[in-house]
C-alpha cells in the first residue's frame, strides 16, 4: 500500500514537473538563443556558453526596434483607452439597466467577437485609406477597436450585472443624474475588473498581427509583431536566429511580467469573460 | 405625483440614458465592424482590384461560381480553396481536441493540492501571454531540420535515424502548425475547466471516496458531466479561434507547404494577388462558416445572453 502511493506520488511529481517543462522550455530556449552568435548557434545546448549580449545591442541599432517598440506602446494605450471609456457607459447600459432588445443587443456584439478578422479586411481597408489613414498609426489603432471593444463590453458588462441591486437606488432617489451615478458610483466598484480587463486588450493590440501587417508598409509604422515576422538578415538563406529571439525577448519579458503580476485576476477575468482566447 | 408615477419617471430617464451610454459604442461598432462586413460581402459580388477600390463592376455570383465556356470557374470551383476548407477544419478538430485532453489532465494536476501549486499555475500561463508571432518563431527555430533543437533530441535519443523537415515536409507541417497552437492554447482551456472544477461540492466526492468507488470511475462519472458546460464553453470559443487561424500559419510556415488555412487563403487573393473582388468572396464564405457555428452553438446550447451572463 505505502509502496503504491509513493509511486502515485512519484507519477505526480513526475507529470507536474512534465507540464512546466512543457510549458517553459520553447521560452527559455529562446533566451538561450538570444545571448548566441555567429556559429555558436549551430552547435546544440542546453545552456549558454557565455552571456553575449551583441544581438540585443544589434536589434535596436539595426533594426530601429525602438520606434516599433514605441509604436506598438501607442497604438496599444490608445486603443485601451478608447475602449474602457466606451465599455464602462456600454456596460452600465447593458448591466444595469433593463429595456427592451438589450438581450439581442448583448448577442450582437458577442457576435462581432467572434468575426474572422479577413471578414472586414477589405472593407476596412476601404475604410482606413477613405479616411486618409493607410499606413498610419491611428489607422491601427482604428482597426485594432474591432478587436477590443467586444470583449471589454462582455467582460465589464457580466461584472457590473453582479453587483447589488440597491447600489444606485439611494443615488437616484437623492436626484443625481445617471452619468454621476456611473462615475461615483460605479466606477470605484469598477476598478477590479477593469485592471485585468484593459491588461487583456492590451495584450491582445499588442499581438495583433493581420491589421498591421495590411494597412502599414512602411518601417516607420511597424508594430512589434510585424517586425518580428519580417525580421531577417543578409542572407535569404538563412535567419539570423539570435537576432530574432532577441527581439522576441523583449517584447514577451514585459508582457510575461504583467501577465504574473495580475495572474489571479486575469484568471478570474477569463473565467469571466471566457470571450477571448 | 404618486411614488409610481416617481418610479415610472425614473425607469424611463433611465432607460433615456442607457441608450445616451450605449450609443458612442454602438456607433464605433458599426463603423469598424458592420460596415467593413458590409463592403467585404458587396466587394465579393464585384470585380474590384486593391489599387483601385473604386472602379469595380457588379459581377454578381461569378466570384463564387460561374460557367465559362464550359467549365465551372469560381471560388466553389477552386481545388485549392476546398483545400484550405479541407485543413482548416482538420486543424479545428485536431487540436481543439488535443488541448481538451491535455487541458483536462493539466487542470485534473492542477486542482490537486500540492506545494508551490501557484507557481506552476504562474508557469502554464507563460505561453498563453507570448504573442503568437514570438511563439511561431520561437518554435520555428526550434523545429529547424538542421540545427533545431528539437531534430537534435530526437536524434540522440534514437528516435529518428535522419533530420526531419518539419516545416517543409507537406505532411508534417500542419501537424508543426497544430502543436505550437496546443502549446499555446492549452493554458487557456486549463484554466477554465479548473476555474469550473474548483466550484465543484466536495460532498459528493467524499461520498464516493468513503463507498471506495475507483477514482477513474468518479472522474466519468462525476466530474466530467459537472464540467461539461464549462468545457464545452472553452471548447467552442477555441474552435472558433481555430478556424479562423492566421498568425501561427503565415509565419511558421508561410502558408506554404499544405498549411495555408481558409484564412491566409483569402488574405493572399485580396493582398497578394489584389483580386478583391474574389478575396472577399473568400472572406465572406469564412464568415458564413463561423456565424452558422456561432448560431447553431447559441441556438443548441441555449446559452442565456439576457438575465445570466453565458459562463
């Protein structure tokens, strides 16, 4: 018997310890590569022979990584920004208010997350170079709205529904208008969800791919997933492998961090949520 | 005034300001959502090219099917497009389906107690937050033929006598494209059956555990139909995500070597090949595709939108 438990201990041990392997290795691999160069890459390892930190250097002097770092930061805020302010009315509405078509109206715009983003491609590439927009930065950010509202609306709308009935009721019986109502009210209570909402839209501009990738052309407005995916070297042979997982550590470092920082509230928001993978 | 006549009033400059709150949202919905879904599906009834959105003639179906000179042309005509139909789905299937299992048995491990539980939860999340772009690349270069790391292990081990080409091998490069979006996607589904797997009653449990019944047995029996409606939520939002795959496709492989999903298919036709016109018509099929998938799951699964949130 206790023969028999030591060894479900060990499998345990043993399945746990295959998960994280599983789940950390291609990440740190990655790192690994990014301190090697030239043919030190080629030659198999499981540890750094030394830390070079040459490929970090290159990619911002040769690759101008900072602008797209840069672009990437704004596009992001702004599109954060833009749709916690017009997620925070949307959800009062639709979490607090009953009227009529509001259940067709949550269906909606849960719909429209489910768009393939190729769907509204043409469109809105018509759309973006009508509005003088093409290969320019708020043309991202435009697009990238399409990704982030829906969620944002989903998520805070199924938290503000939540929260006790008699919470305005005392405001409004004293006459306050409901925009008060929304901001003293509402908003503190708010502040919990919203964290790891607007962590999540933001991790989802700052991946996005396809929209950046159509609608910019030059270097000056590429964003970091362009970059990377467009990253290469001299030779069309081969890839300048140290170079490219330098860049893919920088911009994954950030976002792993925040993503361990919030990572019970994000996972309490996907519960939630359970809108965006 | 009576106290019903002050509750009337109020509902209605509420329901007033609802609307007020709601329309900024709407308004930018219908400008970057409905109507670019509009133009894609008008674009695919026309002959528009991407240099010139602006001269098109309506050309009707023949983007989609037509007889000319007779022989059937048109996207419904196009061998390549039901290929990317073909593996678009294949892909779905296969790992929505292997991250369902995995995900199950990653959760299972994870809802036990053990020392430094958080840290491992921290860890499995750590995929989930690399942009897909870093993650394509990453693993690129780990399934390299030559100096992969990967072909390396499997060489020492044994385990393959020659370098394999993942990527370039047309019959192992989908299977490459599959196990990257498992290694990145199975955090997701993990966490939500666990998330679903730690609301469950204890009491049921030490019921079954005091009249000995085998563990594997309480897990089929038990746990898993108590689950079910949360497994089948992430299950559902992974194939949709799985069908409309891009990122992982375009960069690990270029969409080349029997990769190309339905989506990189019509991306090529309207960027690559300029033909809008016929792009769309791609587009808009896709579209089609998931909204009926959509539509079904909401109507079968009658997921409560109005009242309860659908968790």
């Amino acid at each position: 018997m206790n023969a028999a438990r030591l060894a479900g201990r060990l499998a345990f041990a043993l399945l746990l310890l295959a998960i994280i392997l599983f789940a950390l290795f291609p990440f740190y691999h990655a790192l690994v590569t990014s301190f090697r160069s030239g043919s030190e890459l080629f030659i198999p390892g499981l540890f750094p022979a030394a830390l070079d930190p040459r490929n970090y250097a290159l990619v911002f002097t040769q690759q101008n990584f900072g602008r797209t770092v840069l672009n990437s930061v704004l596009v992001a805020v702004a599109v954060v920004g833009f749709s916690m302010l017009l997620a925070v009315a949307a959800a009062y509405a639709l979490g607090r208010v009953r009227f009529r078509g509001r259940g067709a109206l949550m269906l909606t715009i849960l719909g429209v997350s489910m768009f393939p983003q190729v769907a509204v491609l043409s469109g809105m590439f018509e759309l973006i170079r009508a509005l003088g927009l093409y290969d320019t930065l708020p043309g991202l950010m435009l697009a990238n709205l399409v990704l982030t509202l829906p969620f944002t609306v989903w998520v805070l709308t199924t938290f503000m529904r939540e929260l006790p009935k008699e919470l305005e009721e005392a405001a409004y019986v004293d006459g306050a208008p409901p925009l008060t109502v929304v901001r003293r009210v509402f908003l503190p209570l708010l502040w919990p969800a919203m964290v790891p909402t607007a962590l999540l839209a933001f991790i989802v501009s700052w991946n996005e791919f396809l929209f950046a990738f159509t609608f910019t052309l030059s270097a000056e407005t590429r964003t970091v997933p362009v970059a990377i995916a467009l990253l290469s070297g001299g030779s069309r042979q081969e890839l300048p492998w140290g170079l490219v997982m330098a860049a893919s550590v920088i911009v994954t470092l950030p976002i792993v961090a925040l993503v361990l920082t919030f990572q019970r509230k994000i996972v309490s928001g996907l519960t939630a949520g359970a809108v965006k993978g | 005034m009576t106290r019903h006549d002050d509750a009337l009033g109020l509902a209605r400059i509420r329901i007033r300001a609802a609307w007020m709150f709601l329309a900024p949202t709407l308004i930018v919905l219908a400008a970057v959502a409905g109507w670019p879904l509009l133009r894609t599906i008008w674009f695919s009834f026309t002959d528009a090219e991407l240099g010139n959105l602006s001269g098109y003639r309506f050309i009707g179906f023949a983007n989609y099917l037509e007889r000319y000179e007779g022989e059937w042309l048109g996207l419904l005509a196009d061998p390549a497009w039901w290929g990317a139909v073909r593996r678009t789905i294949w892909f779905a299937l296969v790992s929505v389906s292997l991250e369902a299992v995995l995900g199950m048995i990653v959760a299972l491990a994870l809802n036990a107690r053990f020392p430094l539980r958080g840290l491992v939860r921290a860890a499995i999340l750590i995929p989930w937050a690399i942009p897909t772009i870093v993650s394509a690349r990453m693993w690129a270069w780990m399934l390299n033929d030559q100096f992969g790391v990967i072909n390396h292990a499997l060489l020492a081990l044994g385990l393959i006598d020659a370098p394999v080409a993942w990527l370039a091998d047309p019959d192992l490069a989908l299977w490459a494209v599959v196990i990257v979006d498992v290694w990145k996607t199975t955090p997701f589904v993990a966490l939500l059956i666990l998330a679903a797997l730690q609301m469950l009653p204890g009491d049921c449990y030490e019921a079954a555990r005091v009249d000995g019944i085998h563990p594997v047995r309480v897990f089929f029996r038990v746990t898993l139909p108590l689950i079910r409606p949360a497994l089948v939520v992430a299950l559902i939002f992974r194939a949709l995500d799985a069908l409309r795959v891009f990122d992982l496709v375009y960069v690990l492989t270029s969409g080349s070597a029997g990769t190309m999903s339905m989506s990189v298919y019509a991306r090529q036709q309207l960027v690559d090949f300029q033909d809008v016109g016929y792009g769309s018509a791609a587009s808009t099929l896709l579209f089609l595709v998931i909204a009926l998938l959509t539509l079904s799951v909401v109507v079968l699964g009658r997921l409560r939108l109005d009242g309860e949130a659908g968790r």
